[in-house]
C-alpha cells in the first residue's frame, strides 16, 4: 500500500481566474481535421552567394531566430502529444477491454526500465496509458514521463476535459 496525497482541484488550486485554452487546442482541432501532427516553420538560413563576403553575426543571428523557432516548435508539438496521449489515455480509464489490451501489450515486457501494469490497477490506466504513449527510454524520459502521466492522472480525476489540459498545467506554473 503506498501514501498518496490527497486529491485536489488543480485547476481551482491555480488558477486565480479562468485560464484562457491554450492555443494548443486550435492547432489541435486542426491538425485532427488534417490528420496531421502540427509541423515547425523553421526560418530559412541563407548561404552566403558566390564572391559576397558574409556576415558572421548575420548568420548567427539567424541561427538563434532558427533555434528558438525549433524550441517554439518542440513545445507546441509536445502539447499536441499530451493533449492527445491524455484524452486516449482517460478513454482507457473508463474501459476495461482497452484496459486489458494495453496490459497484454508487449511493451511493457521489451522494455529496459519498470513494470508493467498489473489488470487490477485499473484505478491507475490514465497513468500507464501516459507512460505508454511516451516510451520512455532513458533515465531524463522516464522522469519526463513520470511527470507527464502524474499530472494526466490527477487532472483526469479532477475532470479536466483534454482541450482545458495545457492551460491546466500552465496555470500551475508547469513545464
């Protein structure tokens, strides 16, 4: 038997007023329509043209707009992954048959680090749903990972619908 900490009303525990919902769900409904992930612009670095001379610091400052594009892009997409791996994953919580499924699946027994699941942690599908859409490998994913599906778990106890979830985590000061 492990202590838990009580539950709590995360959204009512940080948000001081109504949060806005995230841009997140607009790419989302999108994406969804086109069957798509969202996909980064990143800004085009230009070469240098034949006998010019280039400018160093040009082209460093172009690097910085195309590394924080890239980091801008790498945040919206892990949203999108969330937003969906949460909704899934409380589709799971509320059905025994995905639940039984995603027990049986080899997964849990390929993989390097942790247990799987055992049919009776039930009460526990939105975590390990959210372990399993992540895979984590490495020690940093794990914890990530650990993270995310902790923060899936509570917030699906608390009701929080999958489009109100980035802003949910946002509002307590989250990733």
């Amino acid at each position: 038997m492990t202590d838990r900490a009580p539950k709590r009303d995360v959204v009512g525990d940080c948000a001081s007023s109504e949060p806005e919902v995230s841009q997140i769900s607009d790419e989302r409904k999108s994406a969804a329509s086109e069957g798509v992930s969202p996909q980064t612009k990143l800004p085009a670095i230009q070469p240098p043209e034949q006998g010019s001379s280039r400018d160093p610091l040009a082209t460093l400052r172009q690097c910085r707009a195309a590394y924080s594009a890239l980091q801008a892009g790498h945040r919206r997409a892990v949203d999108w992954i969330f937003v969906e791996a949460y909704g899934s994953a409380i589709e799971v919580g509320n059905n025994p048959a995905l639940w039984a499924r995603l027990v049986a699946d080899p997964f849990w027994t390929e993989r390097k680090e942790g247990r799987a699941p055992k049919l009776q942690e039930f009460e526990r599908a939105v975590y390990y749903a959210t372990t399993y859409a992540f895979a984590p490998e490495e020690e940093n994913d794990r914890k990530r990972t650990s993270d995310f599906a902790k923060a899936a778990e509570v917030m699906a106890s608390e009701g929080v619908p999958p489009e109100r979830v980035i802003a949910a985590i946002r509002a307590c000061g989250g990733y």
